[in-house]
C-alpha cells in the first residue's frame, strides 16, 4: 500500500503519526462544509447534544459557541481523534460542557431519549449499516430532536469516486440514499439541501413528536 493510500485511509480511522497529521487537517479543511451545515439548524433550542464521528474536535467547539447553554457529548471510535478533539476543547471540558469519549456508533453508550440534537460530520460514508447506526442515533434522540448529516460529497459527483479506491470500506450515498435508510430508522421527516456547486449535502431528520401526536388525537393541544 502506498504512502498516500496509508494517510488518506485515516480519514476513516486515524491511527498513530499519519492519523494525529489527518485530524489537524481536517479540522481545517472541513470548516467551511461543517458552518455551512450548521447553519441549517435552528438559532436557539438544542440543549443536550451529541457529535458522532467527531474527528478532530472542531466542531464541537463550533456547536458550543452557537449554542452557549447546551453541552455535548462526543463520541470517535479513533483513539487519535478523541486525543485530539480532547485537546481542541479543553475549555470546555474544564467547563463541564463537553465529554469526549471512545465509542462505537452502532452501540451508542447513551440513554434512550438523550439528546435534542445529534451531529455527524463527513463521518456516515463509514457507519456500519447504515440503518442500524441510524436507528442507535433516533434512540438516543428525544421526540422532536433533530440529526443532522453533512457530507462534502452528495453522491452526484463524478469525481467523487475516485476516493473509493482510496480508501477503505468508504461508501458514497446520495441525498434520497440517506433519506431512505433514515426513514427505514424510523425518522418521520427528512429535509434534504444541497450546495450544488460544490456537490455538498446537509440532511435533516426529525424524530417525530409522539407527545404532541397523542395530544392532537385526544382533540388538541389545552
């Protein structure tokens, strides 16, 4: 396997040198995609938190900066990465607003309904299934909690594909993709926005408000 095959293989799992060189650049490489993201989500609201596949750390600071009441809980399967993501936020660790641990997302180490908002940053191409890691993160989701994808790549761009030689077990998924598998997860509703230019994809998905459901069964909301 050649030199670039190795470092660009840490996108997916950054391990040892290579990997602690991958997740500073990616912190910056990214930054751009992940404020266009965030910026689909709502101003104020999301209180309690989870950044999935958090890589390096920068967007849990970005996350704690829109939203200065809520804490996050972050979670990497990557050692390197909670390492790094550990040392980007050291403040807000120190403040009680952040934890960042090692983990899995197809087995969350969270409580049913923990969440407003869960996060995941160019990090789905590698979930296992996807459905079943979708389904851990509508768990973990209150009613009415949002999840939010964004990928740089929404599967319409042809030059896209040439990372799939690159790297390992990476899977490319287009907007209605994704819509599907978190549909089949159990999310009522799925808004999809693209940035066409520059074939990047912001996805939301709302667990579904079964309180207010009940309530407007039972003749309305007093």
């Amino acid at each position: 396997m050649g030199i670039l095959k190795v470092f660009f293989n840490n996108t997916r799992k950054p391990e040892g040198l290579l990997g602690r060189c991958m997740v500073g650049s990616m912190n910056r490489a990214h930054a751009a995609l992940a404020d266009w993201g965030i910026s689909y989500l709502p101003e104020t609201g999301p209180t309690k938190i989870a950044e999935l596949g958090c890589g390096g750390g920068r967007n849990i600071r970005a996350l704690l900066r829109k939203y200065p009441a809520a804490t996050v809980a972050a979670l990497d399967y990557s050692e390197v990465s909670v390492e790094k993501a550990r040392s980007v936020n050291r403040k807000g660790l120190q403040a009680g607003r952040c934890r960042i641990i090692q983990g899995e997302v197809s087995c969350l180490p969270f409580e049913d309904g923990a969440f407003d908002l869960v996060t995941a940053f160019e990090t789905v191409y590698f979930w296992p299934g996807p459905t079943e890691s979708f389904r851990e993160v509508y768990r973990t989701l209150r009613p009415g909690g949002i999840f939010l994808i964004v990928n740089e790549s929404d599967g319409e761009d042809p030059h896209a594909s040439k990372w799939l030689s690159v790297i390992d077990g990476m899977r490319i998924f287009d907007g209605d993709q994704l819509a599907r598998f978190l549909t089949e997860a159990g999310f009522s509703e799925v808004i999809l926005n693209r940035n066409a230019k520059k074939h990047w994809l912001c996805v939301l998905a709302m667990r579904e408000n079964s309180s207010l459901l009940e309530n407007e069964e039972l003749g309305g909301i007093s």
